[in-house]
C-alpha cells in the first residue's frame, strides 16, 4: 500500500457494547468483570476507557474541589539528587562533578560531617553554578538554618527544611511551636528559601495509599497554614514559604493521578482561605522521589526499572523536583556507578525521551483525567475525615494514622505473599546465587519479609536443598516441577529434581542416594489418588522422619487420608508463600540444632 493510500483509510467507529462482545468472546465466557482491577485506593479500574469517563464541570458537584486542568507549561524540573560524602572535601568534589555533568540543583547530605566553618566555605565555592539548593534531610537543613554567619550567597533560593510531623519528631502542639521559632528565624536569612516542608514520602514508605498519602499533606498543609497565621504571618507568605514533597510508587498512573490531583486540591484549600488565584499559582511547589518501600536488597539491578518508571511518571505529573534513588541505596552500598546511572535516568527522561517538551502528557487522556477525579475525590474524603477526628496532631499523637497505613502495608504484603502481585527477583524469579548485605538500609518495605526469610536459609550455610520427585514422564509433571522451583527459590531453597519416576523403586533409589530432609513429589492429581500410599512408603523406608509434600492442591475430601498416610501438605498456587517457607525453613533449622547438639 501506497503512503497516500494509508493517509486515506480510517478505522471504523465501534460502540462499548460491540467491544465488550468481542472481549467476552475472546476471554471465552469469563466476562468483562474479569478484567477489573481493584486498587489499595479502593478505585475500580475498567478495562476500557471512553469519552463518557471524562469528569466534566457539571458531573463533578457531588465533591469540592474538580480536578479538571491542563499543565500550563511543558515539564521543566530540577534534577535534585542528594550526594553524600565522608568528607568535605570529597564532598565539595562530587557535587561540582554532578553539577558539571547534568545535575542542575544543590543537593547534598552533610551525614556525620561537622563544623559550620565549612559547611559556609562549601556553599561559598558553589555560587557560581547559580543553581537552587535542594534539602529535606534533618541535619543538613538545620546546620543551613541555624548558621550564625550570614550566608554570602545572596539570593539562594530553592527549598531547605523537614517535616517534623511525617517524620515523627513534633506530633504534638507544644513542638510544633518550637519549630515554628525555627521556622520564623530561617525565614529572616533565607527569604528566597522555601523552609516549611510537607514531605509526605514517610508515609508512603510506610505502606499508605495515594488517597491516604494525600489526605495526610493536605492536612498538615492546614496545620501549618493554622500555626503560621497564629504567629502573625499572611496567608500569602505561609503558602510562599510552604513546599510539598511525594514519594512516588511503582503504580504508574495511580502516582501520575495523584500528584495532579494534588495541586487542584491544594488550590482549593487556599481558595478557601481566601487566597487570590495569582498568589496559588505562584506558592505551589512539589517535589518527589522514587519510593524507597518498593525496593528490593533482592536482586537490586531491578531497582533501576523501577526507579525509571516511577521517574517517567513523576514528570509527567510536572513536579519541580525530583530525587531519583540510586539502585543499591536499599542495600547502603551507594557507589559513583549508582548515583551516575540515577542522575542520567532524569536526562535520559529529559534530553531523550524529551519530556521536557511536552505540556501536560495526561491532559486528555479519558483514564487518567477520570483516574485523577478518582484519586482527588477519595483523598479529599479521607482529608476531611481526619479533620471530623480532631486533626492530623491529634491522630498522629495517639496512632489511628499509623494504624490506618498498617492495615494498607499489611495488605500490600499479603498480595506479593500470595502472587497476586509480583516482585521480581523477591517474590518471582529468584535468584539463589545472590548473597544478601550485611546491614541493608533501615525502614519498612515491601521485600523485607521476603529478604529476612532469605536471611535465614543464607544463616544455613550452603543452600538447603528439597529433593524433588517427578512422576511419570518429564512432559507430564515439568508445569508442576518449574512453579516449585520458583515458588521455593524465593525462600533461598534450591531443588534436586529426580530422574522420571515410574515404579516405588526408582522413587526409593533416589531417596537413598540423595537423603534430603524435604522432598516434594510432583505429578497429576489422578497419579496422587493411586499412588500416593507407594510413594509415601517407599520414602518413609529411607527415614521415617523424611517431610513428603505434593505440588498442587490438596483436596479437602481426601485430605484427612492423605494426611494419615504420611503427607505433610502442599505447594500450590496463590498460597501465602511466606508462610509455607517458614514452615519447610524450621525443617533444616531443627536438623542444624540437631547436628551441631
């Protein structure tokens, strides 16, 4: 076909309805329901997407504020990755490299170093990069605002402080007071600097939803916005001086929704306040990072896929900042390798991908603008809920926010125990070559029960090895033998597979030369029915305390049987991994006690 000629066709348009009968056909009677997708954010996501999912002006009064709007400007954000050092010196060197090779934003952790005689020499020999400073980490922002000498860098400008709130250290009035002389002081030296931080991201890596890392900003945003105005502030220089920070998850749009719903719902609290539209327009800033409760000590190159995704969708969003964690930072093994491949992540988003051209992405798109409506909606109920319960102090004081985020992380975890979410390398695709670190980074996360039941076959010496019996002919039981194999490497537990088994004799030969305290047998489930008693038999012959499961269900009106024949139990899929592996772990614990006894 001719260029020309494709220029002329055009497809034909088709209703919901005809596409929902075609996908019903193709799911071969399952059903559309079957393709719904249920988030931790309590939003049903569809399958498909159409201009009636738009939310339009008229269709959103049933909540304040609509989250309809376009990016006004195309993404232009700073690259703020935060270098760390062992010395001043080695300090001032790797900032001025960054700077040099793309990094265009002052971000750095002082970490044990001291003396604010350099801490001022640093900052003096950094001027002529004319670049913003970049700091939400306690002790360097404290050691900025608390200076005696005043800076000779006239004009810094950017965003230097913490949040005393999110990350546990004021949750009450009496401290907040006292940060709020801080603040007042800071603001005196620092007039250009944004220095009253809503960083949400300790939440986040706690486990909480979007809606619920939302609610939580916007209501410290009011706190904030409360305290300052009791001190005799404007409510103009409050929100001027306030900056919010996100951490931003491995769920690609739900993070693309939720930070652009956040500035509409932002907007609308300072409209509420009064404030004139130019002055929101010129007060809101957001910056994220990647999250740090998704990452994984757990084959960490993986790390840098998702650090990347969740960077693309950060951007998208159009934050100001953006902080992207170096792969093995979960690990506490940052190298010059690692910050480089962060640092050019964001160029490569930018330079290549040309982000940075782009104005407003996701404007337009029927799923995000409805998925944005979405996430502001639930977030702007769950904000006023904390405000019906006595405010962010008073839940923050007597721990229903904790408890609330637990609930969200325990089911987070309970979806990856149970495959109905993946991790690779953690819960999926293991690798048993891999050694853990000896101190990974503190903090909740996702992979951790995952990577303490690591921990424990690795304490073990040599890998604890399951002899696995196969049934028949390889063909025949190969599904079965490859979904074990993975399901136990995740539990740092490799397999011995036998030769085909057809007779209780080859079952017992391979018994006898291998002598494994745990052996799985798979096979069909008619094989089970028949065979199970022989199998049973010829193991318990080699030792009587051999632990014997099969891959697959257990039926419940055999299981009883079974069970007195000599089985253990089962290996099948969407069971709680975790569980299962601490279970056959204890096996080869006890036999180590009873050896080294």
């Amino acid at each position: 076909m001719k260029l020309s000629d494709m220029k002329s066709q055009s497809f034909s348009r088709h209703t919901l309805s005809q596409w929902e009968e075609a996908a019903e056909k193709a799911l071969k009677g399952k059903g559309i329901s079957s393709l719904h997708t249920s988030t931790y954010e309590h939003i049903d996501l569809k399958p498909l997407y159409t201009k009636e999912d738009v939310p339009s002006r008229d269709r959103v009064k049933d909540y304040i504020p609509n989250v309809e709007g376009k990016l006004e400007r195309a993404s232009k954000w700073f690259i703020a990755q935060s270098i760390k050092r062992d010395s001043w010196e080695e300090l001032t060197t790797a900032v001025k490299d960054a700077l040099t090779r793309g990094q265009n934003c002052l971000s750095f952790s002082i970490g044990d170093l001291k003396n604010e005689e350099h801490l001022n020499q640093f900052l003096k020999e950094l001027i002529s990069f004319d670049t913003p400073i970049f700091s939400i980490d306690k002790k360097t922002s404290l050691s900025i605002i608390g200076m005696e000498e005043v800076l000779e860098w006239k004009g810094m400008y950017g965003i230097v402080g913490f949040d005393p709130l999110s990350e546990g250290e004021w949750a009450d009035e009496d401290r907040l007071e006292e940060w709020m002389k801080v603040v007042k002081e800071a603001d005196n030296h620092l007039p250009e600097v944004k220095t009253i931080i809503i960083n949400s991201a300790p939440y986040h890596n706690r486990g909480a939803s979007a809606t619920q890392e939302l609610a939580l900003a916007l209501s410290e945003g009011v706190a904030y916005i409360e305290a300052l105005r009791e001190k005799g502030w404007t409510l103009e220089r409050a929100a001027e001086k306030m900056h919010f920070h996100f951490a931003v998850g491995s769920h690609f749009f739900i993070e693309m929704a939720k930070i652009r719903a956040f500035k509409k719902l932002w907007q609308s609290v300072l409209t509420s306040y009064g404030l004139s539209e130019q002055s929101i327009a010129k007060s809101i800033s957001i910056s994220a990072e990647t999250s740090r409760f998704n990452k994984s000590t757990l084959d960490t190159y993986v790390n840098i896929l998702r650090g990347g995704g969740e960077a693309f969708s950060a951007i998208l969003a159009g934050v100001d900042y953006l902080v992207v964690a170096p792969f093995n930072e979960v690990n506490g093994e940052v190298s010059a390798l690692s910050e480089r491949i962060a640092r050019n992540t964001q160029l490569i988003l930018g330079e290549e991908a040309h982000l940075d051209k782009v104005l407003d992405p996701g404007g337009g798109s029927y799923y995000i603008e409805w998925l944005s409506k979405e996430v502001g909606k639930r977030a702007w109920e769950e904000f006023q809920q904390v405000d019906k319960e006595g405010g962010i102090l008073a839940l923050l004081a007597n721990g229903s926010i904790e408890e609330k985020i637990k609930r969200v992380r325990d089911s987070r975890i309970l979806d990856l125990a149970t495959r109905k979410n993946s991790m690779i390398g953690t819960n999926i695709y293991a690798n048993l070559e891999e050694t853990l670190p000896i101190s990974p980074a503190a903090g909740e996360r996702l992979s951790l029960p995952f990577e303490r039941v690591r921990e424990r076959a690795q304490k073990l010496g040599n890998n604890p090895t399951a002899g696995l019996i196969g049934l028949g002919e390889l063909k025949t039981y190969k599904p079965r033998a490859d979904f074990v194999k993975g399901f136990l490497a995740t539990g740092g537990i490799q397999t011995h597979q036998s030769p085909d088994c057809f007779s209780k004799e080859d079952i017992l030969r391979f018994v006898e030369e291998t002598r494994y305290p745990y052996y799985l047998v798979c096979g069909k489930d008619e094989e089970y029915h028949d065979k199970l008693s022989m199998i049973t038999e010829a193991v318990h012959t080699v030792d009587s305390s051999i632990v014997i499961d099969i891959a697959g269900r257990i039926p419940d009106e055999s299981r009883s049987e079974w069970v007195r024949q000599g089985l253990n139990g089962s290996i099948y899929n969407q069971q709680n991994i975790l569980e299962k592996l601490d279970e056959l772990l204890t096996i080869w614990e006890e036999g180590k006690d009873h050896d080294e006894a």
